[in-house]
C-alpha cells in the first residue's frame, strides 16, 4: 500500500501543470553557447534551443539575426550570424523571442502556439486558453 502510494504521488508530480502551479518556475530556456569563428559567430545549441521552444528554427533564426542587424543561416544543428556577438547578447536577444512568442503573457506558461487567422497572428495558449494578438516575426 505504501509503494502504491509513493507510486501516486510521482505520478501526481510528474504532471508539468501541478508543478508550475506549486511552485511557480518560470520557463527555463538553456544558455545559448556560442563561439566566435574568424568573422562569424556559431550559435551551437540552436537546435536543442528551438525544439525546446517548439518553434520553426528559420522563424527563431529570422528573428534573432533581425535583432542583430546581420544575416544568419542554419547549418546542420548550428546557427551561423555574419559578425562577431557574444553569448550574452545573443541569450538576451532570445529572451526576447520567448517573451513575446512563446511565453503566454496570461499564465506565464510556454505551452503556446503560433496561429494565423485573417491576416492576424495570435499566441494561442493550451494551458489557460488565452489568445494573444501578436506582431508577426
Ligand atoms: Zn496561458
């Protein structure tokens, strides 16, 4: 009776949604790791990083570069920017992104979505429901 017990409370902790209600985390996101390279600046954990975000990784890309006023390309598991930026930066800059595509402003939760209706972008949230009008990347 008692394993069984222990077994249930896992099972309860292990719900994502009763562990953000307990103890409040924010959404942790990973250091970008980034290395300077001649005159290019690798971004090396891009792809850990947006299958985390859950997002289109030319979307992330678009938006970091545009950010960075300079051209950027995904190669293999990498993301490359012409120019020399630091991790610090380019962490912000990401930051940034999850802020205002993916974190739900209305419950702090990262279980969103991206959804195109007429024209309008919306962060659309599985969690509470909310709907969020957003400006497209
Ligand atoms: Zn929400």
């Amino acid at each position: 009776m008692d394993d069984y017990d222990k077994l249930l409370d896992r099972a309860r902790s292990q719900v994502p949604e009763d562990a953000f209600k307990r103890t409040g985390e924010r959404f942790q996101v990973p250091e970008v790791q980034l290395i300077v390279q001649g005159n290019r600046s690798i971004w090396q954990n891009f792809q850990e990083i947006i299958n985390i975000l859950n997002r289109p990784g030319k979307e992330v890309l678009k938006f970091v570069s545009g950010q960075l006023g300079t051209a950027g390309n995904v190669e293999g598991s990498n993301a490359l920017f012409n120019g020399k930026f630091t991790s610090e930066l380019v962490d912000e800059v990401l930051n940034r992104y999850v802020d205002s595509y993916v974190i739900c402003p209305v419950c702090t939760r990262p279980d969103t979505e991206i959804v195109k209706e007429s024209g309008a972008y919306y962060l659309t949230c599985s969690a509470c429901g909310a709907r969020t009008s957003i400006r497209p990347v």
